[in-house]
C-alpha cells in the first residue's frame, strides 16, 4: 500500500484545478543530479513569466524530474503557452548540460525539439538509421524523424481545442458542460484496469478483464461525444448496448480502445 503512494501520485493531481490539466509535455527531463538546483530555479522563473502553476515528482538522485504545469489545453493561449513553455525549459536543460528525455523515451510530444537536443549533424544520423531499417517508413511514422510539423507539441491532444464544442447526441439530455467535465476526469493511466486486491476501482473490469467495462473505455467514449467524432448512430449499434459482463472472462480484452 505504501508503494501505491507513488502511483497514484499523476491521477490525484488531476483533482486540484477543475478544468486543468497536470499536462506532461516536460515530463522526463534528465541532468547531472549536482545541477539540478539551477535548472529547479530557472524553471520556476519560466513558469512564473507564463502565470502557469505546477507540479514537480522525481528521482532525485537519478537527476530525473517530471514537471507537469497546469493548463487547459482546450484554450488556444495556454496551447501557447505550452509551446513556449517548452521551447524555454529545454533550451535550459540543454545548456546545464541535460536531456529532454530521461526515462521514457521522446515520442510525438518531443520529436519537434530534438533537433535542439542533438544538432543537425547527429540528427541527420536518425534519419538515415531509418531509411536504412524502415525505408519505407512504415514503423511508427513521423515519430522522432520525418516529421516537418513545427508545432507537433500543440496536436495530437487528448483534451485540446474543440473538446468543449458542446456537441451533443440528441437522445442524451447533459447539464451544460457536465459531458466535457466528466471526460476530462480520465487521464489515460490505466489505473481502473488494476486488478491486485489492494485496489478497489472498477469491481466491473476485474471480473471481466474487457476494457469496454473500464472506467477508462467510458471516459474514451464521452470525450469522442464531446469532441464530436463519434458517429451518433453508433449508439443504436449492439456494440454499444452489450453488457460489459457479458464479455469473455477467458481473455483480456483486444479491443482498440484500449490504445486509445
């Protein structure tokens, strides 16, 4: 139980700003644990010039830090702020001599910046290592190379613009903005899937092992509501109106939700 203290730490912060977000798009830096004190400081001064709060967890003594500012990715000016956020922070870290990214690799939210982390020359190496082994580039595409998007961090949202279009089915009835706020509650950590008998969430997805019995498949499935992507005829489809306990307890479930 006491080791949960730490896991649980990311779904907790979501409760502190109704309608922010601890956003992770800085949340892997790595420097030289004697310098960190300096790179503490300077980004505490970038946050502040940006008006934005956040939250700091670590492994200290790796030098490992992960930052996750509040924002409401839904607004265009803290979508902004993010960008700039970012592009400040590493430019930091690089010049204590850190890496954008410690501990879970880089990913869509930071292929845009790594051209900063190890220059044109090194860069240029990636790409060739991919058209070497991938050139048809078929393996997970435009992520670290080829990709030409200058503002990749801004897209690609979970909860970003258009997310509170107020977009409705029209046999739902929803107090205004209830829908949008319900599915931000979801961040995506997969902790209602947990099945060990020190975790209490979700008794309907322990039984069946489904992900469309989770917590999380439901906040998936309001925020494509939300958003307006999902096909209102959709909800007449038996898919929609099967029982989560009706589902195969012999199997986990392979249901592309759950790479949502």
């Amino acid at each position: 139980m006491l080791w949960r203290i730490r896991k649980s730490g990311e779904p907790l912060l979501y409760a502190k700003y109704p309608g922010m977000h601890p956003v992770g798009f800085i949340e892997d830096t790595a420097m030289d644990p004697w310098r960190l004190h300096e790179y503490l400081e300077g980004k505490d001064r970038i946050m502040k010039k940006y008006g934005v709060d956040y939250a700091s967890y670590a492994h200290a003594g790796a030098g490992v830090l992960h930052t996750r500012p509040y924002l409401d990715l839904a607004n265009p000016a803290d979508l902004d702020k993010m960008e700039g956020i970012a592009n400040e922070v590493y430019d930091l870290l690089i010049s204590l001599g850190g890496s954008i990214s410690g501990e879970h690799g880089d990913g869509l939210s930071r292929t845009q910046f790594l051209i900063k982390q190890f220059g044109p020359e090194l860069y240029q190496v990636f790409h060739e290592v991919k058209d070497l082994f991938d050139p048809l580039h078929i393996m997970n595409p435009g992520k670290i190379v080829y990709n030409t998007d200058p503002h990749l961090v801004r897209h690609n949202l979970r909860h970003g613009p258009g997310i509170h279009a107020e977009k409705r089915l029209g046999n739902l009835v929803w107090v205004p903005g209830e829908l949008e706020r319900e599915s931000e509650q979801c961040n995506g950590c997969g902790e209602c899937r947990a099945i060990e008998r020190a975790v209490t969430m979700c008794p309907v997805f322990k039984p069946t092992l489904d992900e469309t019995a989770s917590p999380r498949a439901k906040g998936n499935l309001m925020r494509h509501v939300a958003c307006g992507s999902l096909d209102p005829k959709w909800v007449s489809s038996p898919e929609f109106s099967a029982s989560p306990t009706s589902a195969s307890t012999a199997r986990p479930a392979t249901s592309s939700a759950r790479y949502t």
